[in-house]
C-alpha cells in the first residue's frame, strides 16, 4: 500500500501542532523545511525515501546559498542545514509511527558545527542599556519596566510580549509557558517589581497584555494594542544606540547576560538551564566558556610562580 507524502506532511504538521503543543511559528518552520526536501526529492509515496535521495540531498543543501549569503558566494550555514535535518528526522519517525515502512529516522545525522558564538555586551554597557529609559512619562516607565523585566528573568521576547497586566507584584516569582507549552518559575527582582508597579500604576486603559503600545505611531501598525515582538525589538535596540552601544544588542542579548551573570556568580549549570528554559543542558552549556575570565585569573595567580 502506497501512502502520499505529501498527505502524510500535512497530517505530521496538525500533530505537532496539536499533540505536540509546537507553536505556529514552528509548524511554519517545519512545513518550509519538508516542502524543501518533497520539492528536491521529487517523491509521491512515503516508501520512496532512500538513503540515495537523502544523501543528494544533503549535498544539494550543502551548496546552496542563502539570504545575504548569495552576494558573497558564501553556501547555506550548518546550522541551518541541520534545521532541515531535524524536520526531516522528525517527520520520519512520524511516518515510523504511524507504521508506514520508510527510511530510518536514525539514518539521519547532524552536520558537524563550530562552537556557538554568543552575543554578549559588557557589565557596564548593560549597566548604561538598563539605565537608558528615563523619565516618568508612561512610555519610559514602560520601557525601563521591559528592560528590567528581561534581565531580571531571562525571558524569552515571546514570553514577554504574552505576559498579562494580571500579575502579583506582592510575589517574587512568576509562572510562565514558555517553548513546548511547559511551565516554569521565573522571578523578580526588586527592580524589575519596582518598574513594573510604577509603568501599571500610570496605566489608563483597560487593555489585559502587561505591554502595551503608547502613542498613535505604535498603534499604526496593528489593531492589537499588546507589543509585538518585533516592537519590543525596536525598543531595546532604540535605547542600545541611546546608551553608546555600538554592537547590536536584541531581547536575546539580554536573555545571555541574564544566564551569564548568574554563571559568573557562582550559579551551577543545571539551575541556569532550568530558569531559561532549556529542554536540554546541552542548550546551555554554550554559556560556560563565558566564566573562562576566572579561569584566567586562577591561571595568573597560580600558575608557575616562583619559590
């Protein structure tokens, strides 16, 4: 019996939306990823997927260019050929489930990649990013409470923009769903409950999102009165350029100073993964060579000192 691949995409996206709780922006992902695998294979039957056509595959990707990439000759990063990998491989076990004979998910596996690089800016640069909203106008008593916000909990720029006004400032801590519908605690600083009570207290509409869009320019750009992420992107890389940061500095940015920080004070590994979020440690230890600055001054100190 032959089974459609291309039916069988359709069912494999409604149940990583579904049963797996994979958010639409992920579902979309996915649905690109495959699309480009079903339009190179040129396949009608599940049954069709050979470790030949996988392998030609992998080596037309390897060759591609992609985005900004194709001014310079440069092909398709690892990184990104390995998100068309793992949709594959994913979809594949899919079809494994299901009981339809195909070719073995475990036949998939992940270019090599160099170690992650991550975005940092320095402690004082952070010191003048989280210090750049000021007055007591409600726009900079909003962003300065966005800015706190992130820093003190590591959030995900998603996470924040779902944030409801509903929140109990007379707690330290803060439940969020964040990747995957999985729940986790985060929590406040004295800062960040602090700006936050006094953007809320200068609020006057009735609005339910935490963030909200201030002036007629900010509403123009959609009906929802909530901040969308690419909103809140503009306001951190407003105040970066305010505060002298030359680097690009995003939500994200200050998502690694957050883990970063608690890394370099002494926290262990598997805490910091828990307040990011993290399915995997893995996800997280590209933060650890960050504390390699201590490791130095150990080294300095200790290292063949003389009698």
């Amino acid at each position: 019996m032959s089974h459609n691949i291309r039916d069988l995409k359709q069912e494999f996206l409604e149940y990583i939306e579904i049963e797996k709780g994979r958010s639409l922006k992920t579902v979309e992902n996915y649905d690109h990823y495959l699309l480009r695998f079903l339009d190179f294979a040129k396949i009608k039957n599940a049954e069709d997927i050979s470790e030949n056509i996988v392998r030609s595959y992998r080596l037309w990707l390897n060759r591609q260019s992609g985005g900004n990439n194709r001014f310079t000759g440069a092909t398709l990063k690892k990184k990104t050929q390995n998100y068309h990998l793992i949709a594959l491989r994913a979809f594949l076990k899919y079809i494994a489930k299901r009981g339809v004979k195909t070719l073995s998910p475990e036949y998939i596996e992940l270019a090599k990649v160099g170690e992650r690089a991550l975005d940092l800016i320095s402690k004082e640069e952070l010191r003048r990013l989280m210090e750049a909203p000021r007055g007591e106008d409600i726009k900079a008593l909003r962003d300065k409470a966005i800015m706190e916000l992130l820093f003190s909990t590591g959030l995900r720029v998603s996470e924040l923009c779902s944030l409801s006004r509903d929140i109990d400032l007379s707690a330290d801590e803060l439940s969020i769903r964040g990747k995957g519908e999985k729940i986790r605690v985060v929590f406040l600083s004295p800062e960040a409950k602090k700006s936050i009570k006094k953007y809320l207290d200068k609020r006057t509409d009735t609005d339910d999102t935490l963030f909200v869009k201030i002036d007629g320019k900010e509403r123009a750009e959609k009906e929802e009165l909530g901040l969308t992420r690419r909103s809140i992107e503009r306001i951190v890389k407003h105040y970066a350029i305010k505060a002298g940061i030359s680097k690009k500095v995003t939500p994200h940015v200050i998502r690694h100073c957050f883990a970063t920080d608690l890394l370099s004070n002494g926290a262990d590994l598997r805490s910091v993964q828990m307040l990011l979020g993290h399915a995997h440690i893995g996800t997280t230890q590209v933060y650890t060579h960050i504390t390699d600055s201590q490791l130095k001054k150990i080294h300095q100190q200790f290292h063949n000192k003389k009698g």
